[in-house]
C-alpha cells in the first residue's frame, strides 16, 4: 500500500495548509465551518425533503432499523442513492464544488463519488462499532477513497458523534473484512470523540478506525457522508449500488420473510 501513503495533498482548494496537514498525517481532519449556516440549512431543508418523499422502488433507498428504546417503533437509520433524484444534493455532492474540490486536494487528483448516504442516528438509534471503510468489500472497487462527513445536526459525545483514531495514518487493512476490529487489533492506539457543529466537515480516508455510540438523548443527530475515490482509478458508483442491491436493497423493495444480509 505504499502508493496509498504517497498520494500527495495538492495545495490548490478549499482547506488550509495546517488541515491538509493534519489529513497527511493521521488520514482525517476536521474543516470547522466549510459550510455557511445558509447552506447548512439548504442541507438540512434537502435531508427533510427526501425524508417526506414517497418510497417507491426505483427511487432513493431508505432503510430503518430497530429502536433501542423499549417499547418504541423502528426508527428510520438511513436514506442512501439519492443524487440522482435530488437536484440540491446533486449539484452539492457531484457539482463541482467544495466537497469535491477539498477531496481532490487530499487525494491529489480529480475525484469521482462513489456513494451517497445520510446517517439519521435517531433518538434510540445504535452506534456503529470500530473499523475502517476498506474492509466492507471496497477493495473490489479502488484501494483508496475518502469521505466527506457534513454534519446536519450538532453532535456530542451525548449523541454519539464520530470517533477517530489518534494514531499515525495507517496504510492498509489492521482487521478482517466484513468484522468489526477487535481489541487486539486496536492495542496501539484509543479511540477519540470528534464533535462537530452544523457546517462543520471531516474528511477521512477508508483506513482510519473510527466508530460511534448509540444516540439515547430526544434528539436526532443526522450526518450527511460523502464517499469519493481518485477519478483515474474509475467509476463504480453504479457497480457499488448494483451489487448492494443484490444483498442489502432497500426497505420498501424486500420479499417478506427473506432474509438480508449487509455486505456492501
């Protein structure tokens, strides 16, 4: 994977030399204010839109999940697949503008997306455990991507807000893929909160551990996640969706009783 490490941060783009900095480093960094509070609320108007739409098959994939507050309904987790039916969130994620043009930076060339999703993170929503990206299969499609988290809603370590590893960036896979990493795994190095506020970015690559707690507080704490690769190593936005569909397809487009399985 040294060829991984060797990508070089161009200077050209929205982020400070001190943030390509840390990203070069530790494989994140956090972008306070990226986002104006106007278009934050752009964002944040868009994640209501898709979350009244329609569920049709066809359209954008929302999935929910069960709450972890006894006795309360299924609440929703994500919406994911949306560019295509969303002018705002287009034009935001695949327009050319700041979102591309910081990943670009990091990564060094032109970038293509790869996959779109909002991580709700409801009241009674679960956490998600320790891994890195790379292991959910995306090896298959390029050796490196980078995402772009947009936080929507404020989040703390109350409602279980991202955390980073406070290690050296690493260059490749530390656990199995399709397993969250063990402890074992994660002897090196601890786990760190990262809060964030409306508008505020972080930007991380597919091999830095990260993980995040459950949200037991009365509010949502939605996240808008943003996955890019280098356009010279291809395109495979529809591939990836392919293939998720052929396991994982959304709520709306289940056979009842069959079992589904996450792989991608």
């Amino acid at each position: 994977m040294s060829q991984v490490i060797a990508l070089r941060a161009v200077t050209q783009g929205p982020l400070q030399p001190n943030e390509v900095e840390h990203y070069a480093s530790t494989g994140w960094l956090a972008a306070r204010g990226l986002f104006t509070p106007e278009e934050t609320a752009d964002i944040s108007r868009w994640t209501d839109e898709l979350t009244a739409a329609p569920e049709v098959p066809g359209r954008h994939w929302v999935y929910r999940e069960p709450s972890l507050i006894p006795g309360a309904a299924p609440v929703i987790q994500r919406i994911e697949n949306f560019c295509p039916f969303h002018e705002g969130f287009d034009r935001l994620v695949r327009g050319g503008g700041k979102l591309e043009a910081a990943c670009a930076q990091l990564m060094g060339g032109p970038v293509v997306l790869f996959k779109e999703k909002i991580n709700f993170k409801m009241p009674g929503g679960a956490g998600f455990e320790p891994h890195q990206d790379q292991q959910a299969g995306w090896s298959a499609y390029a050796p490196l991507f980078i995402t772009a988290l947009v936080c929507i809603d404020r989040a703390t370590e109350t409602n279980g807000c991202l955390k980073m590893a406070d290690a050296p960036r690493f260059a490749g896979l530390i656990g199995d893929e399709w397993k969250p990493l063990t402890a074992e795994q994660m002897a090196g190095f601890a786990l760190t909160s990262v809060p964030t506020e409306p508008g505020d970015a972080l930007f991380f690559d597919s091999y830095v551990p990260h993980a995040s707690d459950p949200n037991l507080t009365s509010e949502a704490r939605r996240i808008l996640y943003l996955t890019y690769n280098l356009a010279s190593q291809g395109d495979h936005r529809a591939r990836y969706y392919a293939d998720k569909h052929a396991n994982f397809p959304p709520d709306v487009e289940r056979v009842p009783g069959r079992n589904y399985r996450f792989r991608v």
